[in-house]
C-alpha cells in the first residue's frame, strides 16, 4: 500500500519545504510569468478534486472500482508527462489544466482505493482498519517526499555539472552572456571589479535555473511513467462486494 502512495504526493509544486533542503530551488519561484502565490498556483488541484470527489461518489456504486483506480492512474501519469513538458517561460494557464485534470484524476484513485481496501473488512474492526489505512497513506507520502526531494537535489546538481562544463571561455554564447550581464551592471554604477563578479555570479545563476527547471520536468516525467508502471497492480485487487456507495477513510 505504501508503494502505490509513493508518487501520490510527491508531484506539489514545491516539494519539500525550503528551510529542510538547503539550496531548494521551488518550481513556482523558477517560473518567471507565475503571478501570486504559491497557493493560487497549487488551487486547480483542489478545485479538480472539489468537482471529481462527489461525482466519483456517485459512480463507485455503478462502476467497478478497480477500472476507476486504472483511470486514475492513467489520469495522474498523462498529467504528469503533461507537467514534463514546462519550460521557464510558462505562465499560470500552463499548470492550471495538468492540475486540474490531476485533481480529477486522483479523486478517481482515492475514492475507488478506498472502498476496495475497507470492502473485505468486518464492520467492527473497520476502526482499526481504517486506522491503519491511513497511516500506511501517511508513511508512504512520507516516503515519496523524501525519496523525490532527494532525486530532484541530486538531479540538479548533477545538471549543473552538465551545463556549467559547457560555460567556459571558449564558448561563444557564454562570453556574450558575461559581456552583457558585465556591461549591464557597469551601466547601474558598478565599478569594473564589481561588474565582474556580479556578471559571474549572474551567469552561474542562470545556470542553476536552467538546471532546476530541468531536473523538475524530468522528475515529474519519471513519476508519470511510475504510475503507468502500477496499472498492473490493479488486476490483483478484488472486486468490492460493496455497492452502495464509498467507505470513508480519511
């Protein structure tokens, strides 16, 4: 159980809180065109799972869960790869219908997992059950941060690596970058020595961003093929014997 969570909650925009991982960079910061906050960017999840919650209620008793467990699935990887495919130009209308759509996705996955996992259990240790449902939920999210917040730290680093090799003074493109990012500092009043410096570090920030924003799409795409990875999962769950509507768990 704690495996299928794993990839649930580790596709926020900003994974993992900035005070437990150093020099975290979050998507939403990397992105130029995002206006507001962080919660206004995260809300079409909520809204696509504010929609998808009562309708998946109303269908679990008509639709075999199982096959709405493997819609969500499918739901949350193209949601996933569709994330895959930002850039640092996209703006807030790029993430709202990924989002959207995943909110619907995982209303699809939660409800339906739900009612299979308590369907076989006796009503008076569904205290107990669901209990135990709910922290197998919580220690496989918990699993999934740290695993994607440390996968997404080493994949930075390791495209800065990459990218930071290609800045060197034989490069043509990096030499105008510094000679820009020189001439424009010198043009605010900086001194020449000042200009310098800052011009270096200007050119290695641009190399970091790049390098997060990559390391993002890449991530977001591997968790995305994860999920498609479990849809086999879903042939070895039973039927649920319920029909009469969701079992609460939460």
């Amino acid at each position: 159980m704690s495996l299928l969570f794993v990839p649930l909650t580790t596709v926020s925009m900003d994974p993992i809180p900035r005070e437990r991982m150093g020099n975290a960079t979050s998507l939403f910061n990397l992105m130029r065109n995002m206006g507001g906050s962080i919660g206004i960017a995260m809300a079409p999840r909520g809204l696509g799972s504010l929609i998808g919650m009562p309708l998946i209620g109303l269908l679990i008793g008509h639709i075999d869960a199982r096959k709405m467990v493997a819609v969500g699935l499918v739901a949350g990887a193209v949601t996933l790869i569709w994330l895959g495919q930002l850039n640092l130009n996209a703006g807030y209308w790029d993430i709202f219908w990924p989002q959207f759509f995943q909110g619907l996705g995982l209303s699809a996955l939660f409800v339906p997992l739900t009612t299979i996992s308590m369907d076989p259990i006796p009503r008076e240790r569904m205290g107990n059950a669901t209990s135990l449902f709910n922290l197998m939920r919580n220690l496989g999210g918990s699993v999934g941060i740290a695993v994607t917040g440390t996968l997404l730290s080493r994949k930075q680093q390791a495209y800065i690596n990459v990218f930071g090799a290609q800045v060197d003074p034989y490069s043509g493109a990096a030499q105008r970058a510094f000679e820009a990012a020189r001439q424009g500092f010198m043009a605010a009043g900086a001194d020449v020595a000042t200009a310098t410096e800052r011009a270096y570090a200007a050119l290695f920030g641009t190399v970091q961003q790049q390098a997060a924003m990559v390391a993002f799409v890449s991530l977001f795409r591997l968790l995305g093929f994860i999920f498609l990875l479990l849809l086999p999962l879903v042939l070895l769950m039973r039927r649920p014997r319920t029909r009469g509507g969701p079992m609460g768990a939460h």
